[in-house]
C-alpha cells in the first residue's frame, strides 16, 4: 500500500506535481514570525525523547489530547514521557480531517524517515525508532534548521530583551541561518496585563530613563525599537483582539496611561483610546526606523478561567474571536498613511470571514513605494489547513495580487514545525494547477513558476530587506 506522505501528496494533478517538484520543493525558508527559544538555537539543543522534542509546549497537539478525552496529567502534567507519548499515539488516529493528521506523518517522513502511521499499535516501534534517531548529531537543534533549509527566522521578542542569544548567533560563522529577533510590545498594548505597571519598571530599566508619562512611553520604546535594528531585527508584531481604531484622542490616551501607571483599572473606553493612540505611535516609529508592522486580530485569551489557572497562558485555551471591523482598520491606517507615516503592513486575523474584507481595505493603501506593500497575511493558527490557506489565497487573488504574496510562516514553538513549509507549498502548487488544468491559467510554466518561487520566498526575502 502506498504510504501516506509520497512524492505527490495533496498534488491532485501533473501541474500541480510539476510546480512543486521544480519550483517549490527546494526553495529556502524565510520563517518571518515563529516562537523558537533562540536561547535553544545558541546552544544547539538537544532532545532526549520523542515526547519532549514533540509534545512539550505543543498547544495545538494538547487541544485535540483533550477533546479525545485524555486526562490533563498526560498533557500538561507530571505523566512519564512515554506514558504521554503513548496516549497522543492514541488521539492520532482519530484525528482524520484534521491538519494535524498530515503534520504528524509529514514530520515523522521528512524528519525521521518514517512510513508508519502512528496508531496505539506502532507507538512502541515508532518511540524506539525515533528516541535512536534523536541520539544523533543530525538532530540538535541547529542541525534540524539547517536540514529544513531555513536561510533566515524571526523569533518573538520582549523589547525589553538585551537580544544576547541573537547578537551570539550573528557572531558564529559556524551557522549560517541568520535567527534575527521581532520586536513585540505584547504588555505595553495590554493595559488590562497585571504585569503592565511592573513591566514598565522594566523598559525604563532597559532605557536608563523614566517611563511615568504616554510621551516617555513612546520615546523609550523607540529607542528599543532602534536597539532591536542595530540587532537585525527586521519586523515588529502586534496581537489585538478586537480593536475599535475610531476613537480615542491622545489626551485621553495620556490620561489612561497615567492612571493606569497608578495602579487603578481602565474602563473598555480608555483602554481603546490608549490602544489606538499606541498603535499611531507605534506605526510611526517602524515608518521611521524601516520596520515591517504586522497586525495580528481577533484572538480571545484564556477563554477557560479553571484551566487558565490550572495551566496558565498559550496552552490550549484561546479561540477565534470577531476580530476588527473594516472602519477600525482603515481608520488607523489612514492616520498614519494621511501623514506619509504609514509602513509595510501584514495583517492577519483569526478569523476566516475577515479576509476579503480586510483584502480590500489594504487594497486602498498600496502605493509605488513597493510592490504589494500592504500584505494579507497568510492563514495563521485555526485557519492552518487547506480550507483556511486556499480561501485566504483565493480572497488575495480576487481583490489584489497573489503573486505578490510573501507566503507561510511556522507560528510555531517547535523545531519539527518547518514541514508546514511544505504542507504550504504543495497546496499552493496544488490550487495553480487546479487552475491551470481547468484552462483558468495559461500553460505557461515560466510564469507560474516563477510565481511559485516567488510566493515561497523571494518576496518575503525582498519585502523585509529591500
């Protein structure tokens, strides 16, 4: 029987197989946003069982664990590793449909060489095959990126990290992947954070200077901001969940922060004219210092109150929410875009039905200062699987230019996770030779190649460094 992950896997078609053998197999990774430990990166991590490698920190494998009822010790608790091991085996197989299926077996084919479903059944074999493997240099870390063919990452940063682990790698000639760090002012968005007021003790830390009013705020974090340049960053990230950007002066901004910083709550009204003004500022800077601004909206944070103190944040808790409205999204671009502030923007939101709507609004802000500058972002988290990454190419295609795309990214805290690359690129290739066979798209290998090996790499790699 022909295993599961061949040659020709999700390509439906000899267009489809020709496209992704030629252009899209081979071409480098630019990881623009994902969540490795660049600390794990400097001292080349190694692992010492399948459980640790694959299942530690893994919220989306721990979500499918409990809705096949698996009690919460063999997930985030004090279970053996093979005893979780074992009962993630059994989850698998009920997991058909679910891009999980196909990350499970993509990463046990290209990483471990393995053919085998993973049932309760296998599990054994599979767990000594791949424990052997781990043993061997090819596995460390750094030997996974290289064998993943990653030119270039961006992990998530604190602004008020000193970057040491990223300044080391760019140090060592010995690894080439240039692990670059993404500047991500995640508390100082979030006045509700109970860790705002002391966080802020921290980047006043980092600057040598005060941080007691909104106009100090803003000059501190720009001068992380520009630390973070001298440091090879390259792009900024911003998760909000449902923002309203039409209202809120600065002076109201001011006062909320100034409230905020004596310990008291904000109300939703002052919290939001805090946000949109931030966000103005914010904008402004990465203009000014060259940064690509992504927006990420429309998660809703621990939805679960017993198991958020149970487990605590980014384990399995979070959905999709309604994310922005088309008037808060084109009100904070036009404020920046008015003043000729406005930078390269990535927008994503969680949920699907977002995408022609935020299509066409970043369609009114594409100007000749690079091509396709403002960017629909590519289908992130619950929307990573064919449906989501197909319906947010098809809504690129119909309201602006796919070839234009900068394409995948991982999100992920794993360093199995680069196979969703190729999960990626072979739907990709997949969707034009659809096209392409039904006599949609000419015959005309040159064109759609070269748009494959563009949307794999080559615009991400021009967007972010020319």
């Amino acid at each position: 029987m022909k295993p599961l992950i061949h040659d020709d896997f999700m390509l439906h078609n000899g267009t489809a197989s020709l496209l992704y053998h030629r252009f899209a197999e081979k071409a480098p990774i630019f990881d623009y946003h994902c969540h490795l430990n660049p600390e794990e990166i400097l001292q080349d991590k190694t692992y010492s069982n399948m459980t640790e490698i694959w299942l530690s920190g893994d919220h989306y494998k721990w979500r499918l664990m409990r809705a096949a009822g698996v009690p919460e010790k063999y997930i985030t608790g004090n279970a053996d590793p093979y005893e979780k091991f074992l009962k993630f085996a059994e989850t698998i197989p009920r997991c058909a449909g679910n891009p999980m299926y196909h990350w499970t077996h993509l990463e046990l084919k290209r990483y471990f060489h393995v053919d085998d479903l993973l049932t309760p059944e296998s599990a054994p074999r599979i767990w000594k095959t791949c424990n052997e493997q781990l043993q061997k240099p090819e596995f460390s870390v750094r030997s996974l990126i290289r064998r993943s063919n990653v030119a270039a990452l961006c992990t998530t940063d604190d602004p008020v990290n000193d970057l040491h682990c990223h300044k080391a790698l760019a140090a060592d000639t010995s690894f080439a992947t240039k692990v670059l760090p993404s500047f991500r002012p995640e508390t100082a968005l979030h006045p509700e954070d109970q860790n705002f007021v002391s966080w802020m003790q921290k980047l006043s830390a980092a600057v040598g200077t005060p941080v007691t009013t909104f106009a100090e705020l803003e000059t501190a974090l720009e001068k992380r901001a520009e630390y973070f340049k001298a440091a090879g960053c390259l792009v900024a990230d911003q998760s909000l969940a449902s923002p309203d950007f039409c209202c809120g002066t600065r002076a109201e901004a001011e006062a909320a922060f100034t409230k905020r910083m004596s310990g008291n709550k904000l109300t939703n009204e002052e919290s939001n004219a805090y946000q949109n003004q931030l966000m103005i500022s914010l904008g402004r800077i990465y203009h000014k210092i060259g940064f690509v601004m992504q927006l990420h909206f429309g998660v809703i944070r621990s939805c679960s109150t017993r198991m958020f103190a149970e487990c605590g944040a980014d384990t399995g808790f979070d959905a999709v929410g309604d994310g922005i409205s088309a008037a808060s999204l084109a009100a904070l671009l036009d404020s920046l875009d008015k003043t000729g502030e406005l930078p390269k923007t990535i927008v994503y939101s969680l949920n699907a039905n977002d995408n022609d709507k935020l299509a066409s609004v970043l369609g009114c802000f594409q100007e000749n200062v690079f091509p396709q500058k403002m960017q629909l972002g590519a289908a992130w988290w619950f929307n990573d699987h064919r449906d989501g990454m197909e319906a947010q190419m098809k809504a690129l295609a119909n309201t602006g230019l796919l070839s234009g795309f900068v394409g995948m990214l991982t999100d992920s805290r794993s360093f199995l996770s680069y196979t969703r690359h190729e999960y990626f690129r072979r739907i990709l290739c997949n969707l034009l030779g659809e096209w392409t066979e039904r006599g949609e798209l000419p015959m005309d290998y040159d064109l759609l190649g070269g748009m494959v090996e563009d949307i794999c790499y080559n615009n991400i790699a021009a967007y972010l460094t020319k």
